[in-house]
C-alpha cells in the first residue's frame, strides 16, 4: 500500500505519466467534461470531496509551475478563491518555487480541459471551482 497522502490510484497513475508541460484539471460537480478526456469521477455527494481536499492530495505529489482558472472564479466565489490562493502560496513556499496563475474566460477554460491528460471530479458544489495544474520538472 502506498504511504503519501495520495492513495486514489487513478489520480496516482496520471500523475506518474505526466511530463513536463501536461496539466490536470480538479473540477467542480458540474463542469462538462469532454468525451475524449479521461474522467476520474470522485463526486460522492454534495461537497464529498471537496475541492481544497482533492487539490491538497493532489498538490502532495504533482510538480506545478502554472495553473489556469476562470475569470468568474475570484468574482463570483471569493471565498473559496482566496482558500485557493492560499494553498498555492504554501505550496510555492514549500517547494521553493512560485506558482503562476492565469485567468481565463470560463468559455477557455472549458476548452483547454480537453487537452487536459485527465479531470479529477470532485463533490465540490461552489461554481467556478475548476483548476487545470500544469507540471513542471522535479530537478
């Protein structure tokens, strides 16, 4: 059995196959996720899991330089915004290396998760609480 935080052995392959430059999306419950784009459905039930939770498990094993948002994300759910923001200053501390963030329209958004190597579906029922996570190298 694994011992990092991380033990959903979906998320846990993607993130092993993913190279320099590749991205994978958390998404909300309700962000339509293309076809063609591998689906990794966590959604129990409203807020199971949530968001934080999922980019957290996430965060614990996959090199990030760069993440993509929404627009509407920091204006229409500033809560949750600012609880991401925070975790991305932590995780830039930790690692030494600061995460960049670029906000695009929802409508961008939407399309680049179809490039995405996959989308990990959470519980999370706070609109706009979508992130595509591209990696980086780890030397």
């Amino acid at each position: 059995m694994k011992s990092s935080r991380l033990i959903h052995s979906g998320l846990s392959l993607v993130i092993s196959e993913m190279g320099h430059g590749d991205s994978l999306a958390i998404a909300d419950a309700g962000l339509p996720i293309p076809p063609t784009t591998k689906r990794i459905d966590l959604a129990v039930m409203k807020g199971v899991p949530s968001f934080l939770e999922v980019l957290d498990a996430v965060l614990s094993e996959l090199r990030v330089d760069r993440v993509l948002i929404a627009e509407e994300f920091s204006r229409v759910s500033p809560a949750l915004y600012a609880k991401l923001t925070a975790r991305l200053e932590r995780y830039s501390k930790a690692t030494g290396q600061a995460v960049k963030i670029q906000a695009v329209s929802h409508t961008e958004f939407k399309k680049e998760t179809g490039s995405a190597r996959a989308v990990a579906r959470t519980g999370e029922f706070t609109p706009y609480a979508n992130i595509l996570l591209y990696s980086n190298v780890v030397f």
